[in-house]
C-alpha cells in the first residue's frame, strides 16, 4: 500500500485518504462516536458506497498507525478497531502468506478464538453453539 503522508483531504466523503493499494482508497471519517475506516472502491464505485469498513476511536492518529502497519495483500483487515459494519468480512488476496493473522475474528475485531471482551458477543455465542458449550 502506498501511504499517504500527510493524509490527502476528500471533499467528498469529508474524511482524510491515508493510503491506497491497487483496488482501494482507504480514508477515515468522523461517523457518530467513533471515527471510520472505509475502503472505497477506485473508480466511480468509490463516490456513492465503500466496500468495507472498521469503526476505531476518535483518534486519527491510531487509525494511521494501524493502517500504516497493515499490509492489505496478506492480512484481511487492520488491527486496532472494534466494530466491522460492513458484511462480509474483508479477505486478502495473498491471505494464506500469514495464516496467523487472518483467523476468523468476531464483529468486534477480536479473533475468535481468543474470546471476545465484548459481553454477549454473538459471534463468540454462535462459536460456542457449533462447539456444543453453550446455554440454550
């Protein structure tokens, strides 16, 4: 991914392009309470609807940071957010390079099998139904 340093102002979506890799912009905007990462299409698809999305902090500093750690080629998604509004998740092209990274992960950016720290998760609830250790 190329970064963008500083971060290139949208008028458009009113967020800051922070970088782009063959198939995607990625900015944040303010969104509510948190700030959002959107990965927009290039193109005209890229002025009416993005692709994937991760709610962070109010903080564009992390988000760069996080984005500025996260190679889009081998890893699915950015580390650092805490809620994915956007369905499916995101999945790299070159993803089977770093195994270890692109485990499934809950709605709330935590891997699965590590547990989520968010209460009645309910990706963490359907996991433990398909295992049989559930409450019904």
């Amino acid at each position: 991914m190329k970064l963008h340093e500083p971060p290139i102002l949208d008028t458009h979506w009113e967020g800051y392009e922070l970088g782009a890799d063959a198939t995607h912009r990625y900015l944040w905007i303010w969104q509510g309470f948190n700030a959002r990462l959107i990965a927009l299409p290039h193109g005209e698809d890229g002025h009416g609807a993005y692709d994937h999305a991760w709610c962070y902090p109010r903080d564009p500093d992390l988000i760069a940071e996080h984005v500025a750690a996260w190679d889009p080629e081998t890893q699915d998604e950015p580390n650092g957010w805490h809620k994915r509004p956007t369905m499916p998740a995101r999945r790299a092209p070159r993803r089977e390079e770093q195994p270890e990274y692109n485990r499934d992960r809950c709605a709330h950016g935590c891997y699965l099998d590590d547990g989520c720290r968010t209460l009645n998760c309910r990706d963490q609830i359907e996991r433990a139904r398909g295992r049989g250790s559930a409450p019904s």
